[in-house]
C-alpha cells in the first residue's frame, strides 16, 4: 500500500494527517458497538482514545504552523 501524497509545506502537512486520522474515529467506535468481547473493546476504546488525543494535539500543531498574515 502507498502512502498518501503529503504537502511540502508543514502547515498543510499536520492538517492532511489530522483528517485522515479522523476517518479513523467513525469506525472504531462501530465496531465497539458490535464487539461483545470485553477486551476487543477495552483495547478499542483505548485506541480511539489515543487517536482522539492525536487529533487534538494535531490541531494544536496546526494552529501554531498557520503562515502568519502580515497586514500591508
């Protein structure tokens, strides 16, 4: 499998990888609801967690690495 093309610029970048990282969301937490297993969801959960806690600090990245307007 290819990995998807990324930006060269870094503000961009961050925010490519923070929406492809939240097309992971949705689905994770189908299949929660459909696991019966207390572990397959226990390690779900964590793992939507952990993305969840990934796109807030990606979002974050991409606040600070927006270019600066300069007013003319």
């Amino acid at each position: 499998m290819n990995a998807p093309q990324r930006s060269s610029d870094p503000h961009v970048a961050i925010v490519q990888l923070m929406n492809d990282l939240r097309q992971f969301l949705d689905p994770i937490g189908g299949v929660v609801g459909r696991s019966r297993d207390a572990g397959v969801n226990g390690a779900l959960i964590e793992a939507q967690s952990f993305l969840k806690e990934a796109v807030a600090s990606l979002s974050r990245a991409a606040q600070l690495s927006r270019p600066k307007q300069f007013d003319a």
